[in-house]
C-alpha cells in the first residue's frame, strides 16, 4: 500500500477529509522548498503537490504561471525537485509527495529514468497534466512499477469515455479541476462539484481530489462535503510571493491550520457561522 493509499485510508477511517496544498518548487526561493514543504505537512497538510517548474504552464493561471517563471529564472529543473524530496524524506517518511508538472521535463529525462530517480527521491505520485489517459497506459505501467501513483486531471468537460480510461489506469486519487479554466479562476460552483462527484464515484473506484478556485477555508469546508480532499494551490502560491521572507512560513502555517480546522470542524459549528 502507498503511503498516498495509506493516508486516504486514515482519512476515511477517522473520518475525516484530506487537504492537498500545492506549492512550486524553487519558489519565492529555492533554498527554502523542504523548508516550505515542513510547515505544509506541520499546518495539517495529508498529502502535499510539489509543482515542476515549465516555461509554458498552459494549465495554471497568471499566479502559478509567475513561480513557474521564478523558479525557472533561479534555475530550477526536474532534477533539482526530485533532489527537494529527497532532503524533505531525511525529516519526514510519511507525508506523500506528489509531482504536479507537464510531459516535456519528464520526456527529456526519458520515463524510465524518470521513474527510477522519483522513486529513489521519495515521491509518491505524478500528475502530469498533459499526458491524456488514453495515451498513458504504458506510462501508468512504468509508474506503478516503480511504486509510484499515476494521477489523473477529471473535468466539469470529461466525458464518460475519459472518466471510464481514467478509471482503469489511475492510483492514489483522482484530481477533479471543479470549473473550466485555469488555475485560480473564480467562479466556482460549488452545487455544480457536488452534483458531478456522484457519477465520476460510479466509474473511478478512487478517492476524489477537487482543485482550481479553492481560495479560503470556508470554501474548502463547502467542497469537503462531497470530495474526499480539497486541493489549494494559487492561493498559498500567492500568500509565499507577497510574504516577507521571515514572515513566510508562518503565514503558510497559519493558512493550512485554518483550513484544516475548517475541514475538521463539526457541521453544526460550520453552520452557526
């Protein structure tokens, strides 16, 4: 059992729901990343997304589009993110670690070299944003046999086909993109999540993860009540680039614990606000 399996086991088991927080690698600085990616996992974090920094991030919005840019421009690669986990694992072998990122870094380290060193790093899944189910069944192959959960992106725009290959082929948990855009768009609809979870459960026998416009603990606690796990990335993104260097991490603490306690809080609580 992965230690993502593991966590999403405890999670169901206690009762409670996972909270996802993503962060770029390499930004505001890179020196800092596992020190980032502790106060992740110390604020509550159940699995933590580590963003690979590309120069055309076509899934993010302007706010992880800029980190990406950043961490780029400190030189910042693929092989220097697997070198972060590996240093986060010397303090921390249970918070699951996932690699969020596009097919162009991976292609050029080759997928079985890239396999073998994430494994050897630490990681636990990869969700590559531009590799299609459809055309992943060998790379979801060569994943899990170097222990390593293949995740895939589900849309408001899936069709029953895709959800149907997604079922067959993915690990650890899906990543449901709860609006059509970007990263960090508004609008979310949080009557819409609930009303689609139902059917993707018919098909994908995995936990759900729903991301893209979660900005806030009390928005996080609506989409909780029909995801297994809620994923924020653009905000805390947001909160570590306008953060003074001391000030950062207990900003990101303070944000997770919030919402941790927000997904943790007794309906009743949530309600009397």
């Amino acid at each position: 059992m992965s230690r993502i399996e593991k966590r999403f086991a405890a999670l169901r088991a206690a009762g409670r729901k996972g909270l996802i927080p993503f962060i770029t690698a390499g930004d505001p600085d890179p020196a800092r990343t596992v020190e980032f990616m502790h106060a992740l996992a110390a604020g509550g974090a159940d699995v933590i997304e580590l963003g690979v920094p590309f120069s055309d991030p076509m899934a993010d919005g302007p706010v992880i589009q800029r980190a990406s840019e950043r961490a780029l421009s400190h030189g910042v690669r693929l092989r220097d993110v697997l070198a972060d986990v590996r240093r986060f694992r010397l303090d921390d072998d249970t918070t699951p670690v996932v690699l969020m990122g596009y097919a162009n870094p991976i292609e050029r380290m080759g997928v079985s070299e890239f396999a073998a060193a994430a494994s050897a790093s630490g990681v636990d899944g990869v969700l590559v944003v531009d590799y299609p189910p459809e055309e992943s069944v060998d790379f979801a192959r060569i994943m899990r046999e170097a222990d390593i959960d293949p995740i895939f992106l589900l849309a408001p725009t899936s069709s029953a086909q895709r959800i149907a290959a997604v079922g067959k082929i993915a690990s650890g948990y899906v990543y449901y993109v709860s609006l059509k855009g970007v990263t960090g768009a508004g609008n979310l609809d949080v009557a819409a999540i609930a009303g689609r979870i139902p059917s993707i459960r018919e098909t994908v026998p995995l936990p759900i993860g729903v991301g893209f416009g979660i900005r806030d603990a009390q928005t996080a606690r609506a989409v909780s009540e029909s995801a297994d796990a809620v994923v924020i990335g653009s905000r805390i993104v947001q909160l570590l680039s306008e953060a003074p260097p001391v000030e950062a991490v207990p900003t990101l603490t303070r944000f997770i614990a919030e919402v941790r306690a927000a997904l943790d809080a007794p309906a009743r609580t949530q309600e009397s606000h």
